[in-house]
C-alpha cells in the first residue's frame, strides 16, 4: 500500500539543521557559512598517501576497533599532548566521526529511564540519541556570555542521571571550558557513578594562547569519561567521516559492543593514510594558529558590520547578534539572510529545548578561504 504508516521513535525531530540550511545555500546561491565544513583543498601528502593505501591492497574490512598502526599513533599523540598513556589495544577505537563516536557510547550505557544532562546549545545530534536509547535528556543551558553554568548543571543532577554530555570548545558557542570549570566537574561528579561523555572534536581550535582542557588531563574524569575526537575538524576532512573515542578499558569493552554491529569497523586506506600521517606532529600543531587567523579576519569583518559579535575562544563558529538588525526570530531572519542577502547561517534557537526569549543570533562558520569570509563580510556589511 502507497500509504503506511509507522509510530515514529522520534515524533518531534525533523531534518538536521545542517542538512537544511545547506540546501537553501544551494537553491539560492548563497555563500555557505552555515554547516561546518572547510571550503579548502586538503593537503596533497594526505591524498597521496590515501591513494598508496588503496595501491598498496588496504581495501578490506580493518580490525573492529581500528588499524593497530592508527590507534598507536592516537595513543602517542594523546600522551603528548594531554599526559596520559590509554592502551591502543583496549582503550583506543577507530569511529566512523564524532557522530557515531557519540553514538555509540550512548548507546552503550544509556538504559531505559535513565537521565543524560545535555547543556544546551548543544549540538543536535545528543538528545535525539538518548531518547532512541529509552534515556531522558535533562536540559541546562550555558551561563551568561554563553559559559559553562556549573551551578545549573549541579542542581540537574539526580539519583537517575547516567549521563553528562560536555563539549569542549563548544559547538555552537564557541567558548570553551577552563581548568576552574573541569574542577567544577570533578567536585560534582565525585562519589557518583555519573558517566562523563566529553565531546572534544575541536580541541585543536582553541584560540589566543588558551590551551584546551581537556577531560584527559583529570583522573578523576578521565576514569569515567568517553572522550571524543574528529579528524574531520584537524586535516578539513569532514566527508571522509573518520573520528575516534578513547575510554578506560572496562568503558572501551561496553563501547566496543555496540560499535561492532553499527558499523563494525571504519574507513580502512584512510586509517593506513592517517596512521602515516600524523607522525608528523607538525600535521595538528599548526592547525590553531591556521583557525585564529580566519577567525580575525572574520571579526574584524563583523564588527564593521551592524552585526554584535560574541567572543570566539575556540571551534570555527562565530556568533553574532542581530538585535540592531532585526526583530525577526532566528529562524526566520536566517532564512532571509540567504535568500536576499546572500549569506547563509545558523539559527541557534534549534539547538535548545527552550530557546531563550528574544535571543536574536546566529552561527557563522569560518572554516573558509579568505576570499570566501571576505565575500561574506562584504554582504553582512550591506545590511
Ligand atoms: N558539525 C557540523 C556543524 O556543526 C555539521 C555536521 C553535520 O552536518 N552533521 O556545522
């Protein structure tokens, strides 16, 4: 029959944002600041050396939890830079990106009934994963200037909560946790059996001489902690859509279980490309002064602009207010923004159970060649 119809798991979720607003950039020609993802080549060497994979026989399944030579090469660039050794064998797993890393680790520990805090803006795909799983997303947001409220997410807590979801640099924020806020963490988790999922897939975008505070770095939440990574966000891969989690071993068993069946293993000839290329630590280390120089160029853009930009420490997402602008929702004026202005952006009212009212801003990615920002800038300063 042409017209069955089935309950669905997820009543309230429509197409990702992302997928939306890439669209209407397309239909309407607009300069496409809105999904994340870098509009630049990639780096010759690391095609090459995909290509010698694929030449060399590496196109079958790889190990179900990644190629040996890539987890020992994650493991060595963790301990480099966060000071702790995970074991490759069982503590390092090879993903299909941060998508499916975060995925799966929900999936892996969240029972029915059970409470996951979720700070909001937070990046759409976390409360629509806990319900599929039976878990309840418990929504705090950011403080004020859109900073991690330890307080609110305190006062969240109960005898059901799993699960609490961080992100660091924050997407869409685009500030990021400190030291003092990773204490805070730890003090509030101590004496629980709280899981920590800590989502660091921009950790190399941190800017102005910040480093990232990474869950790593403490004991305490590392011992509890799923963290996650993205190659997509270091080497402007997002489309070979290649991620990794680290875990404690007993965590990493449980991850492993579930990450078996829903995609067995990832991308073999770019994990023997990658494996290879990040020897070279030079291939990351440059990647923050690379972002913080198109963040500038992109704010001091803006500011000539009638748009407010909020403080950008990290991720390649920039907020700007358009109160002076308009009256109009996000939602809509983003729509506007593209089909009469010819920039599109995101509205960040979506990524809220309960957007703020009166909040009037949006997310613009400058993941993007000079002349594109430049070009972009041109048109937000015509409104
Ligand atoms: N992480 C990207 C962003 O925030 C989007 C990825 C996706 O489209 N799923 O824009």
């Amino acid at each position: 029959s042409p017209c069955m119809s089935i309950p669905s798991k997820l009543p309230h979720v429509g197409t990702t944002i992302f997928t939306v607003m890439s669209k209407l950039a397309q239909e309407c020609g607009a300069i496409n600041l809105s999904q994340g993802f870098p509009d630049f080549p990639i780096d010759e060497n690391l095609i090459e050396l995909v290509e010698q994979a694929m030449r060399a026989g590496h196109n079958q399944y790889a190990p179900m939890a990644g190629i040996p030579a890539l987890r020992e090469v994650i493991a060595a660039k963790v301990q480099r830079l966060y000071g702790h050794a995970y074991d490759p064998e069982t503590e390092v797993t090879v993903t299909a990106g941060g998508t499916q890393a975060i995925f799966t680790a929900l999936g892996a520990v969240v029972h029915p009934g059970d409470e996951v805090i979720i700070v909001d803006p937070a990046y759409d795909c976390y409360a629509p994963t806990v319900e599929l799983f039976g878990g309840r997303p418990v929504h705090v947001r950011l403080g004020s200037d859109m900073r991690f409220d330890a307080d609110a997410v305190k006062a969240a807590i109960t005898p059901r909560t799993r699960v609490l979801m961080i992100n660091t640099p924050h997407n869409p924020a685009g500030t990021i946790l400190r030291d003092a806020d990773m204490r805070r963490i730890a003090d509030m988790l101590r004496g629980t059996d709280i899981l920590l999922l800590s989502d660091e897939v921009y950790e190399h975008l941190v800017f102005d001489g910040e480093s990232h505070a990474s869950a790593i770095n403490y004991p305490e939440l590392r011992d509890r902690a799923y963290v996650i990574f993205s190659f997509g966000k270091v080497f402007h891969t997002t489309g070979w859509k290649m991620g990794y989690a680290l875990a404690s071993r007993a965590l990493m068993k449980e991850f492993r279980k579930v990450h078996q069946f829903n995609v067995f293993s990832a991308n073999t000839p770019v994990q023997h490309a990658l494996a290879e290329y990040m020897k070279d630590p030079l291939r990351y280390e440059q990647v923050p002064a690379f972002y913080e120089e198109k963040r500038d160029r992109f704010l001091v853009g803006l500011r000539a602009s009638r748009f407010e930009p909020l403080a950008c420490e990290g991720s390649y997402f920039q907020l700007a207010d358009y109160s002076r602008i308009s009256e109009e929702p996000d939602t809509v004026f983003a729509e506007r923004l593209a089909r009469e202005f010819g920039v599109a952006a995101i509205p960040i009212s979506v990524f809220y159970k309960e957007p703020p009212a009166g909040q009037r801003i949006l997310r613009f990615c400058f993941a993007k060649q000079e002349e594109t920002l430049d070009n972009a800038i041109e048109k937000l300063c015509e409104i």
